[in-house]
C-alpha cells in the first residue's frame, strides 16, 4: 500500500475522534513547510508518538516498518556516513550499511526532502524506516557522544 498522506492522516484522526476540525484550524496557521502534520500534532501534545504511530499502524497505509533504537544494534559503519550535525539537522539515526543501501531511522519516512539530502551527503541509497523523534534524539547523543574525542 502507499504511504499514508497528510489529508489520509488528518481525516482518520478527525474520524476517530483524536482531533477536532478547530485544532487542525489552529495548527494549520502555524504549520511550517517542512513539517508533517504527524510532527506538529505531537509537538503541540495532541498525540504522543506512540499514539501516532499506533494509528498510522492502524490504518494500515504505512509500509515502513517501525524500529526501538534501543533495542537494535548500530552499525559504526553506518554513523561514519553521517556526521552528527547532519542526523541531529535532520532528526535521523543512521543504523547499518546494506550493500550501496543507508538504513536510517526517522520520525517521518515519507520526508522525501530529507532523504534526498542523506542521499546526496552519503552517496547511498537511503531506506528509512520509522522511530520517534525523542528516541533519535537521544540515540544521537548516546552514539555519537561515545564517538567524540573528550576536550583536553
């Protein structure tokens, strides 16, 4: 099935009573390009990540799968693609190399414009997968601050 849109997303929150026409209203004025309706909803504490997730899961629509970054091994391969200011830019977990193919984690896999960055930065193919952004976050600084030389 294809990823769930935007307006999918809105209408079945709508619908299944998380949202109210007036919340959307309000957010839609303070909405930024570059984020998803997923992302605002749970920075403005409508849903948690969880529950986002759990009804994208729902659904039905979504065809990525969902990770625990606290469970799973990372490849230090994979994090040499990405320097740490890029995936915290970005909000992305670099997790293992696959052939010519960067598995990464991300709050919202269908962020094309985030994929084509990791793709012209790494020269990999990316394939995203789904994790919430508090997760990533602090995977980044987990990871990456044992990676980092300590100031002398």
């Amino acid at each position: 099935m294809p990823p769930l849109t935007d307006e999918q997303l809105l209408q079945a929150l709508i619908k299944g009573g998380y949202v109210t026409q007036q919340q959307i209203k309000e957010l839609a004025q303070r909405k930024q390009p570059e984020k998803s309706w997923g992302a605002m909803l749970v920075e403005a504490g409508i849903l948690t990540q969880q529950q986002l997730q759990e009804i994208i899961r729902r659904i039905g629509t979504t065809t990525y799968p969902t990770v625990d970054l606290e469970r799973i091994y990372i490849d230090r391969t994979a994090i040499s693609y990405v320097p740490r200011r890029l995936a915290e830019k970005l909000v992305v977990m670099p997790i293992r190399v696959e052939g010519n193919k960067l598995v990464v984690a991300m709050p919202d896999p269908k962020r094309l414009e985030v994929i084509d960055q990791l793709q012209q930065a790494t020269g990999l193919r990316v394939d995203p997968v789904q994790a919430p952004a508090q997760q990533i976050r602090a995977t980044i600084e987990r990871v990456y601050g044992v990676l980092s030389p300590s100031p002398v």
